[in-house]
C-alpha cells in the first residue's frame, strides 16, 4: 500500500504485511515499511496453483465424392472440433490498475488500518483466501463445405460452385472473482448484508479465513461468451480461350459473396467494471459486415513452343485482377502482373508486381471503449506520470492497410533439357537468385502511451 501525502506518512511509502499476521488486532509492527519485493507473503499449501493448462480435444472429419457421370461431381467436407482447457492461477485480488469505480482504498475508520489515514493499493494484495482462479475454456468449431464441379466438354472449360458454413462458439469461465464496489463497502464497514463489519486486508491467509463472513456477498465468477459464423458463396469457372503457336491462352474468373459475424457478452459485473483486476470488462464487441468479390486471370503465351528462337525461347505474361466491395468500408480493386522470360532452356526469368490489402478487423472497427490505468514516461516534463487514465477502443474511420510488392528471380539449370549439352555433367544442380520489396502503408497499429502523454501535454 502507499499512503497519501501527510504529516506522518510522505507519500511514496510502502506498507507489506509481514508473514503470520492474523489480527483481530493490527499494529503498525506487523508491516515491513518501505519493504522489497521479496518481503512479500505468497502462502502455499491451499493455494497452490497449477500454472500449466491441461487440455482436452475432440474432433472429426468426414469426406463425401459423388460421380454420376463423368463430367459432373458433387462433394461435401465437414469438420468438428471441440477443444477445452482447464487452468489455476493465482487470485488477483485488486490493484491501483482496477478502473473506475476502483481503485479500492482502505478507509482511515477500518479498524485493522493502524495508521488511521487512507491507503490506496500500490501492488495491491492477491486476496488468496478467496481461492485461487480457476479457469474453464471451451471452443466448440465446425465448417461445412458443399458444392458442385462440371467439366464442359470443350477446351478444359470448367465451372465450380461451392457454399461455405462455418462456426465457432467460445465461452471463459473465471471462478473466485471479486466484486470491486461491494470490497470497497466491505472495507468501509457499509455492505448492506453486513453494516458495520469490517473487512480485513491485512492478514496472512494461510492461517484459516479471515474474510469468510463476507465471502457470500463478494465472491462471483466472471464469464465471457464468443460467437462468430461465416456464410460463403462462390462461382469459379476457367479454361483455354485459344490454342496459340506459343501455347494456351487462358483465362479464369469468379464471384463471390461472403458474410461474417462477431458477437461477444460478458457477465453483469464485467460488463459494470464491477471486478477487481477484471479480464474482460466493460461492454464487448458485437458487429458483422458482409463482402462481394469478383476476380480474374489471363494468361498470354508471346513466346514459346513453335514460336521460339535461341534467345527467345519463352516469354509469357500473366495478368491478375481483384475487385472487392466491403460493406463497411467501401472498394477495392487491386491488380497482380507477373511476367516469365527464357532466354534459353537452362536460364529464366521471374518478376512480379502486385498490389495488395488488409482490411481492418471488426474489432480494430467496432470494439467499445475501454479504460485502464498505467504508468508512462512523460516526454515533456521528463518524468514518469504514474496512474494515467488511458482510453481504447475501436475506429470505425479506419482505412485499409496497403501493400505493394516487388518481385525478381533468375534461375539457373544446366542441362536441364538438352542432353548433349556441354553442361549435362551439371544436370540437377541448380542456382538461383531472388529479390523482393514488400511497401507497407497506412498500417493499421495502436499510438504508443508516451506519444499519446506528449502529445496531450504539448496541447495544453
């Protein structure tokens, strides 16, 4: 605990309750003052924990094919997975991060505060005899892919459709939570159960329970609950356009409709901020957003095959284009151009440009705003500025995160097809040489608290 700024306690100075101290009387001599990490009491016995998960998985898959004739296929894959951990960890107890309502002060009028002036949390205390957290997990998931491929009778031509359901449902529950606004009643000898009993927070609790009076009105559980779902529908069709001298020209395209859905619920007090070192509080993230897509490929063979000469033995263009319109966020067309040069049998060439995109998460868009306490270095005054509120949440103006790549490779293969040539005796070796760039803009990423601080004051 650190004291406020008094005549007898300068602040800064740190209370740690030393080892065996279970009251009902609390004296000054029962604290390390301005006491070093390792005077910290961390009681075994009842409260050891189990750091390490044990985990659980159960799943399958099942595969269906069907011809009835040799130009049409019907198929189906299904996938389920059910996948839960259990885990224990220590009780967090409360701590100057807890926001508001928090953080928790020990009153000047609680009977076990020998030094009668109020106590605001530093560390905080771990609130042990509570029980330790104990953690269950279950992530239920499964996807379904069903569609149709008909091979046309002409030029390799062909045509898919395929419809895509997938699901997944996850749920946390964290047992020997504490409710904030009730300890801070607890403390102040005001719980409406109990008034005027007092909660102690300085005791050793390894020796019985202190605290279990009150144990009815402040322990809970938190509990959080996700649901996402992908709806997919997509039509693919490709072939030959054109048997050319210097190979096939051909093409393929599709279109496709996608929609996705996130929804998350926590329990009444996370919701409230009514948790002590709470793990998911506030209002959650619930959105969804739907996309329409459609794309396409030519590729043109100039050179090759009966159209080639030393020199000149291939050279073929490739040419990508993808149109997307997002619900939420608007369009985008971005294009892929590769080309394929050989000079000669043994030696190619590869570049590439393209140009791509990531669109901001749902939750990057829509997550509420949350609050939480830190401590930041302050670039003005050069100073750290300890319990800063800092506010996050999501930007529905986000824009897209755009990439832009470059790509050169030269590849060499001796012998590769000519079996009198003077490198046969180096056939199968092959050397190669690659070059890439890859231009990030606009990257979608959170503004450091130092910044944040500096800016604010440079403001003021």
């Amino acid at each position: 605990y650190i004291g406020p700024s008094t005549p007898t306690i300068p602040t800064g100075t740190t209370f740690i309750v030393k080892p065996g101290t279970v009251g009902p009387n609390i004296t000054q001599n029962d604290f390390n003052v301005n006491g070093t990490p390792g005077n910290v009491f961390i009681p075994e016995g009842n409260f050891l924990t189990q750091l390490l998960g044990r985990e659980r998985r159960y799943g399958g898959t099942v595969n269906l094919d069907y011809d009835p004739t040799d130009w049409l296929k019907f198929y189906d894959h299904f996938i389920i997975q059910r996948t839960e951990e259990t885990a224990t960890t220590p009780n967090q107890g409360f701590s100057a991060f807890d926001p508001a309502p928090g953080p928790v002060i020990i009153p000047a009028n609680n009977p076990f505060n020998p030094w009668h002036v109020p106590l605001a949390p530093f560390l905080g205390t771990s609130l042990a005899e509570f029980g330790p957290w104990y953690t269950d997990t279950i992530i239920r998931t499964f996807r379904n892919v069903a569609g149709a491929t008909i091979q046309l009778p002409w030029n390799s031509w062909y045509i898919d459709a395929a419809a895509v359901y997938g699901e997944s449902d996850a749920s946390q529950n964290i047992a020997n939570a504490v409710k904030l606004r009730q300890l801070q009643e607890a403390l102040n000898g005001t719980l409406p159960q109990l008034p005027g009993v007092f909660f102690n927070p300085f005791t050793d609790e390894s020796f019985g329970h202190p605290n279990a009076i009150f144990y009815p009105f402040l322990r809970t559980s938190q509990s959080e609950d996700n649901h996402t779902d992908l709806i997919q529908y997509r039509l693919l069709a490709g072939g030959t356009l054109w048997a050319l001298p210097s190979g096939d020209l051909t093409a393929a395209g599709g279109l496709e409709y996608r929609s996705e859905t996130l929804v998350q619920s926590n329990d009444v007090n996370s919701r409230n901020f009514n948790i002590t070192s709470d793990d998911f509080p506030g209002h959650l993230l619930s959105a969804g957003r739907w996309v329409q897509s459609m794309y396409g490929e030519l590729s043109i063979p100039i050179l090759g095959d009966q159209w080639s000469w030393p020199g000149l033995r291939s050279l073929q263009v490739i040419l990508d284009e993808r149109l997307d319109n997002y619900s939420h966020f608007g369009s985008a067309a971005k294009p892929k151009i590769a080309v394929l040069y050989k000079p000669c049998d043994d030696v190619t060439f590869r570049a590439t440009y393209s140009e791509g995109y990531i669109v901001p998460s749902l939750g990057q868009l829509f997550a509420p705003e949350t609050q939480f306490l830190t401590t930041v270095f302050d670039p003005v005054k050069g100073v750290e500025a300890p319990n800063v509120v800092l506010v996050q949440g999501g930007n529905p103006n986000l824009k897209s995160e755009n990439s832009y790549g470059y790509y050169l490779e030269a590849v060499w293969s001796p012998g590769s097809k000519d079996e009198n040539s003077w490198w046969h005796w180096a056939k199968g070796f092959t050397a190669y040489f690659d070059w890439y760039q890859v231009e990030l803009r606009n990257v979608i990423s959170l503004r450091s608290e130092e910044r944040r601080v500096g800016k604010e004051c440079r403001s003021r």
